[in-house]
C-alpha cells in the first residue's frame, strides 16, 4: 500500500524497498544456479573430495542462496529491517563459505607439497570474490559509503581471515606458506581484490546517482511523483506531492505514445472536467490539472488512504448490511449532484467506490473515475463512444449493454444495486464465460435474490436492491435520491454510523 503521510520521503523509502527486494531476489537467485553449478563441476574436478568439510560447504552455500531466493519470491511481507537483514546474512555467509572452502582445500594442497595447486584454486577464490563484490554493487541499491562498508569487508575475507586462520590453526605449515606471501602471488590477489571492490563501489555509486536522477525528474508541473498506486483503463495512478504546498495527493496521467487515441484523450480531459465541476464530500475531488511537453495530460486529486469496495469485500469477505447501507446513502449522495449537473457515470462498480480514512473519519465512501461520464444535456459535445456500449458488464445495466436507449441517472441506480448484490454476497448478480455472455444476461435473465445466495440478507434491504435491478427502468428507483431513503428505512441502517 501506500504511505499514508509523511510525504514522499516515505514514498521514495517504500519504493527503494521494493527495489532492494526485487534485486536481493535476483541476487539470490543467480547465487544458487551459480553454487549449484560448482557443486557438480567440483563433482568432477576432483576437490570435493579433498576435505570432509568441502562437500558440507558447498551443499551448504546452495542452500542458503535457494532459501533466500524463494523467501524473496515468496508473498510473504517482509519489513525494511528484515530485507536488509536477509541481504548482509546472504552476503556475509557467501562470502565466508567460499574463504572457508579455499582454507580448507589449500590446507590440503599444502599438506600434499602442490603450492602452484593451491595458488590456482586461491585464484579461483580471489575471482568468486571479485564476482560477489561485483554482483552486490550493481544489483543491491545502496549510496557509496553503505556498498563500500559491505565490499570491502568481503574484499578482506580471502586475504585476512585466511593468513589468520593458517597462522593460528597450522603453524607447521606456516613455512609452506611463505612463498604464496611474496609479491608475485599474493600482491596480484591483493591488487585484484581492490579492483574488483573499487569496481563495485563505483557501480554503486553510479547506479544510486541514477536512480535519484529518475525519482527528482518524475515531476509534472509543481507535482513530484511516488510510487506507482493503482492503474485502470484511462491511465495510471501514482503517489505525488505538491513540492510549494507539500500536500500529498494522486496524480492520474495518460500519455500518447502509450497508445492513447484522440478520442481517448478526449475522454480523459472530460473526466477531468466532469469531476471538477462536483463538491460534494463524496466525490473524489481534483486539484489540478495539465499537460506535459512530451504530450503526457495529467491530473491531480485528493490523496485517499483505503481501499475500494472490491478489494475490501475481496480481503474480508461479505460487507454487514449496516455497514453497506452506510456506503451506499454516501455514495447516493454524490451521485445526487452529478445527476443534478447532467452528468452520468456510466462505470460504477466495486473498483470505483473507495472506502477511505479522511480527516480521521473512517468508512468516508468516495465516487471515483468519471471516466465514461455522459452528459445528458442536449448542448453538451457528444464524443463517438457516447454511442457505443462502454462499462463493465457485470455492473452493466440492460438500456447500456443493449446500446439501444439513452441512459441516465436510473442506469447508475442499476450498478448501485448491482455493487450492493455484490457486497452482501462476495458474486456478482449475472455471471458468464464472456463479457458478452453477462450483458446478455443482464438484458434476459431474471436475479437470483441475494438471500439465496447468502444468509442473513434482510428482507427490506433485498428490497431495495431487487427494485434497483429491475431490467425496465421506469420500475426502478427514479433517481438515487428516492433509492437512499428506501436504505435509511431499513432496519440495519442503524446497525453502523461514524463511531
């Protein structure tokens, strides 16, 4: 979800965590086919073999690379403070594994009296750490001093732990080790150890460079874009501030090279224009509104913590009827001074009734997208799909499916009953394998009453809904105003108010 305040500083966290996710798991992910690759090479090079621990070691790494990639994938949530920690345990124990496995074998190759054996194999050493340091500054988001920290710490392991553990563990062979500390051998480790870490420093650095570049160049006008929060069929939905007043909102854009034709354009700018024109509390409200240079239309609007109708019967199940009844007088009440203005929405449905914490008040219903708004005055420009069937169908009422009939304010009263039906019972009131197929039974088929679906649907709220859902729509309610006092007269109206 996302941030509730605080601006975009908890946005921009939000969306560095996401990143970090995202790259740890791919990280992960190449680190196992990468440790299962040299499992079975070692199966067939022979060093498995030279220490009882090495099998261990590398079965070991395996492990832990294919753990953490499928914790990573995985949807379970997983804080800040636990990605972080996943991502130092992965490296960390990467990197010390893979110095363990390079003590070990060389204790073996010296013991044997093979030093260029044991200077080949701690090359191979010095090359997986390379790859680590590497891998970890470009893929892992982080600013320079925090990647320096991790790399350079895995740039010590091979060269520090092993002269420690060799001196501390085998002095008898401390002799043999002598002609791998001369500058030939070990300063080319040293040397290429700290390319590799100046390396990835440095991919850190750039790469961190750019991606605040990005986030500081998603502006629109005095507006700085978030993270992405919603997508629907006219455009996308970012978290956005207001960088003079630092009021958090929505930003909604469309550009033209995604595709968007000129009616589509024209649809956009009217739904700007529709929602504008209305004030009531239960309409989403619009702040502003504008174009960009590259041809990308935008606008602005109130910032809603929530979720919609859709997502909150989808999560938790049927709504109470005290509480639906509540939702519904709400949105009843906005869409009274559109239809007063002349304006049609033509696509209500669950998705476009938002249940939003505003002001501290909870379950506040919010209409939005007027994006298929008709304008039912005779002056009003008419654009090409004001004539052709649009909504959704599982909400769609018969005159709108059918095409053959003005619709106005009774065709919102049908998707409100519709939404109700699906809010008591989890199912929409006509079902089909197409869209086609729901449109046709929206025109043919009689409903199911609610209470057939689901227990402990009210008599006088099914009432209201089945009215609501007649297929003639002068056997409906006229206008919504008359469908909300039919809801305040039902007997769970009382069951649910602000408290």
């Amino acid at each position: 979800p996302a941030p509730i305040g605080g601006g975009l500083q908890e946005s921009l966290a939000a969306e560095i965590h996401d990143l970090r996710r995202r790259r740890l798991a791919a990280a992960a992910l190449f680190l196992a086919a990468a440790t299962t690759a040299l499992l079975i090479w070692s199966l067939f090079s022979g060093t498995l073999y030279l220490h009882r621990g090495i099998a261990f070691i590398k079965v070991a790494r395996v492990i832990v690379a294919v753990a953490a990639a499928g914790l990573l994938f995985s949807r379970k949530p997983l804080s800040a403070a636990a990605v972080k920690g996943l991502e130092y345990g992965l490296f960390g124990l990467m990197i010390l594994l893979l110095g363990l496995s390079e003590y070990l074998v060389s204790i073996e190759y010296l013991r044997q009296g093979d030093a260029l054996a044991m200077a080949a194999y701690m090359k191979n050493g010095v090359i997986g750490a390379i790859m680590l340091m590497v891998l970890y500054g470009a893929l892992i988001p982080n600013d320079a001093i925090s990647a320096a920290r991790v790399i350079l710490s895995m740039a010590v392991v091979p060269v520090v732990a092993f002269t420690l553990l060799m001196e501390y563990e085998h002095p008898d062979l401390v002799h043999e080790l002598e002609t791998m500390r001369s500058p030939e051998h070990a300063g080319s480790n040293v040397v290429a150890l700290l390319c590799g870490a100046s390396l990835a420093i440095y991919a850190a650095h750039v790469l961190n460079g750019l991606r605040k570049d990005l986030h500081d160049a998603r502006k629109f006008g005095q507006y700085q874009l978030g993270r992405k929060i919603g997508a629907g069929g006219m455009g996308e939905v970012y978290f956005a501030e207001h960088q003079m007043l630092k009021r958090p909102c929505a930003l909604k854009l469309i550009r033209r090279e995604g595709g968007a034709d000129p009616l589509s354009i024209a649809r956009f700018e009217r739904e700007v224009k529709s929602a504008a024109r209305l004030s009531h509390p239960n309409t989403i409200a619009i702040y502003d509104y504008g174009r960009t240079e590259d041809g990308t239309f935008y606008y602005v609007m109130e910032y809603l913590p929530g979720m919609t109708l859709q997502d909150l019967v989808k999560e938790h199940g049927p709504v109470p009827p005290g509480r639906l009844i509540y939702l519904l007088r709400q949105v009843c009440g906005g869409l009274a001074e559109a239809h007063s203005m002349g304006i049609v929405h033509r696509d209500l449905k669950p998705a476009n009734i938002f249940v939003a914490l505003r002001g501290g008040e909870a379950d506040v219903a919010k209409i939005l997208d007027f994006g298929l708004v008709k304008l039912t005055d005779p002056a009003a420009p008419e654009l090409t799909t004001d004539r052709s069937v649009s909504g959704t169908p599982a909400f769609m009422a018969p005159e709108q499916a059918t095409g053959d009939s003005p619709v106005d304010g009774r065709t919102d009263v049908y998707a409100l009953g519709a939404i109700a039906y699906y809010a008591l019972t989890g199912k929409t009131p006509f079902h089909g394998s197409t869209a086609m197929a729901v449109m046709i039974a929206q025109v043919r088929d009689p409903v199911v009453p609610p209470s057939k679906i689901q227990d402990g649907v009210p008599e006088d709220l099914e009432r209201v809904i089945l009215k609501s859902l007649a297929k003639d729509p002068n056997e409906r309610y006229q206008d919504v105003k008359a469908m909300a006092r039919d809801l305040a007269a039902c007997g769970s109206a009382a069951d649910w108010n602000e408290d």
